[in-house]
C-alpha cells in the first residue's frame, strides 16, 4: 500500500487502467501540483510553519474543526511515512516545555495554559510522529533548509 502524488494537469479519467491497478493493489491516489512529472511520491520530510505560538495554539486547542483539520493532517504525514515538523517563529520560546506557566488569548475568545498546548505537542508527537520546534522569525529559512536537508 502507498500513498501516490497525481499531478492534477492529469486528465480526470483518461488514466483508468493506472488507476484500476493501483486500487487494486490499495494504493492511495492524492491529486495535486507537482512541479514536474505526472507521478510521485510524498516527500520524506516537511515543515510546516506557524507565525507564532497563537497560531499552533488555535490549530491545537482551538475549535473542534481546527483540531479536526490538523489532527488529519498528522495523520496523513504519518500514514505516507513523512516526517512532519512544525516549525513556530516566535523568538520567545526555544523549546515545547518553554510554553509551560504561560497562558495563551486564541483569537476566538478563549485562553488556553500553555501546559495544556505543551500536553497537545507531546501526546501528538507521540501519537503521529510529528515534531515541534522553535526559531526566531528572521532564522527561519535556515532552519527550514537545515531541517530538510538533515532531518
């Protein structure tokens, strides 16, 4: 079973023998943009970044949606055996266990400890795989090309 890229220029249907076969042998066909190729697979490692600690705050503490929507997320690197790094650009923390004694106003009104996002980052990491990291904002392309570069 694999998960495999289809480039969306592909036309819809004209492909059904390839598709046939792949759900044949339970494969996975995701559509998107490549930027070249017609096929692929998903990338071994990818960062997402987060403007800030409010940011990662809200898409894991924050309406059931949003927590629906980045939990789908995880799991989705985690099935196609991606490593996923979110990568926070806030200066003020170095380190997941920094947000502990904080507390955090999400845009919705509601205030969230940070022991409880700290709680969200380690029971997701270890449900999903993914890892949590911090850099300062004007740091942030180097530590997104270090991080794909070496892990």
């Amino acid at each position: 079973m694999a998960y495999i890229i289809e480039d969306t220029r592909q036309k819809v249907n004209k492909h059904k023998v390839k598709h046939e076969s792949f759900d044949a042998a339970g494969d996975t066909v995701i559509r998107s943009k490549l930027l070249f190729g017609d096929y692929a697979l998903p990338p071994a490692i990818a960062v997402d970044t987060k403007e800030n600690v409010l940011e990662i705050a809200y898409n894991m503490c924050g309406c059931v949606s949003e927590k629906k929507r980045f939990a789908a997320e995880c799991y989705t690197a985690r099935l196609c055996n991606s490593k996923l790094v979110y990568l926070i650009e806030d200066a003020r923390y170095k380190e997941p266990s920094d947000l502990i004694g904080e507390h955090f106003e999400l845009h919705n009104g509601v205030t969230i400890p940070g022991t409880q996002l700290y709680n969200a980052m380690v029971v997701t990491s270890g449900k999903y795989g993914v890892e949590f990291r911090f850099c300062k904002p004007e740091e942030s392309a180097e530590v997104i090309k270090e991080i794909l570069l070496n892990g």
